[in-house]
C-alpha cells in the first residue's frame, strides 16, 4: 500500500513553453503532498507543501508564479512550470502524507519522480 | 536552521562487507531520525526511522541508532549485497517546523561482487 505515482517520468519541452506534472496518491487519502526538487548528485530541496483544497505554501526562494501548484483533490496533485527555461530542467519528486497518518503526521511517500528536459 | 550532513560518495563496497554510512544532525529539539533509499530510476522509499534518543530503527538488515550526545543517526549493515546499491538519504524532521522534512546530500552506494 501507500503508493504515489507521477506522470510523465520524463519530459522534454522548449523553452518557453509550459509543463504539467501530476502526482497522484493511489491508494490513500493524502490531505498534504510536497513537491521537491533535485539535482544531479545532490539532495531534494523543497519547493512547496500543498494542502487539499487552499494554496500552496511555498519555501523562501521559490518563484510561484513560474510552479503553480495544484492540490484539488484528496488523490492529485499537480505542478505546473510556466515559461520553462533550461536552468529549470531537473527532477521533480512528489510525496504525499496520508490523511490522519502517524503520531506527528510525518510519514510521507514519495513517487518516482519525473525527469524534465527544457531545451 | 536544522540541517543533516551525510558523508560523501560514492562508495563501493565488495559484497559481504560491512557498511557504515555517516550522519550527523543540527536541529534546535529533538527531531526524529529516518534513512531513506532511491534505486536506480526510482523514487524513496523509508528504510528506518527512530523517533526518539536511543531508539534503533532496523529494516532489511540496515540498522541505525539515534544518539543524542553526539546528534548522529549512522547507517549500518553486516553484510551489503550487490541489490543494495542505491542513493541512501539521511532526514530529520521536527514537528516545530511543519512537518517538513530535511534532507543530507545522500551518499551513493555501489555494491561489486
């Protein structure tokens, strides 16, 4: 159980163009789903925490209105870059956190993350 | 700010050799500790946590044990098989700071026969 998955795992855009990543929670209810991102040999950075159903909170640093992060439903969430540029290529992980899981909430599962290319 | 530090990689370790990944923590409280593991082309996935001082979090054969005297959370095991190479990450997270976890930097594992 407790499986995330992301669609697409890999995506090639132009620049300038815009890109949508979905995370979704298939089996478990997820009331708050983290975007991170990671670069080649380092570790994830946070980007945001969104929480079903009110706007995302966005860590210092992180343009929001270039990451427009979507968090409709219990299952789905959705990171959009806008006007990507080929500094924003990178690999995006989603986790999510089950609704009402663990003593502290802490638990979070992560997906397998997507892979984009912006040239 | 809290923040996790690990030990550089890679490292390559011949099977049946003994492992120990390094991890230390700065963190104003006391967090809970986790290691988490990337296959190749995949996503984490927790490999142990421990909540609390002198806890010993175990899984797979890994076991790593929450020291608060020297604010480490080392990553063990006896015996690595060549299916343990993977990225490990060490995490802390600390209630007071909305549930969001902090990673290292991970340190790479390879595994050779």
């Amino acid at each position: 159980g407790a499986v995330v998955s992301q669609h697409p795992s890999w995506v090639i855009c132009k620049s300038g163009t815009s890109v949508k990543i979905e995370c979704r929670s298939l089996d478990f209810q997820a009331t708050t789903m983290f975007w991170y991102r990671q670069f080649p040999k380092q570790s994830l950075m946070l980007m945001a925490t969104s929480n079903e159903g009110s706007k995302a909170t966005y860590e210092q640093g992180v343009e929001k209105d270039k990451f427009l992060i979507n968090h409709a439903s219990l299952t789905l969430s959705t990171l959009t870059v806008t006007s990507a540029h080929p500094e924003d290529s990178s690999f995006y992980i989603c986790s999510a956190r089950e609704r009402g899981g663990g003593r502290v909430g802490f638990e979070q599962y992560f997906g397998p993350g997507t892979r984009l290319t912006v040239t | 700010g809290n923040s996790v530090t690990q030990m550089e990689g890679p490292v390559t370790l011949s099977e049946e050799a003994f492992l120990t990944i390094n991890c230390t923590y700065t963190a104003t409280g006391y967090p809970s500790l986790f290691w988490y593991v990337q296959y190749p082309g995949e996503g984490l996935q927790l490999l142990l946590k421990a909540t609390k001082a002198d806890d010993k979090g175990s899984n797979k054969g890994f076991e790593a044990t929450y020291r608060k005297e020297t604010t480490s959370f080392h990553l063990e095991k006896g015996s690595v098989q060549v299916s343990d190479s993977a990225v490990y990450f060490c995490a802390l997270i600390f209630t007071g700071g909305g549930n969001k976890l902090t990673f290292g930097t991970g340190t790479q594992l390879k595994v050779e026969l």
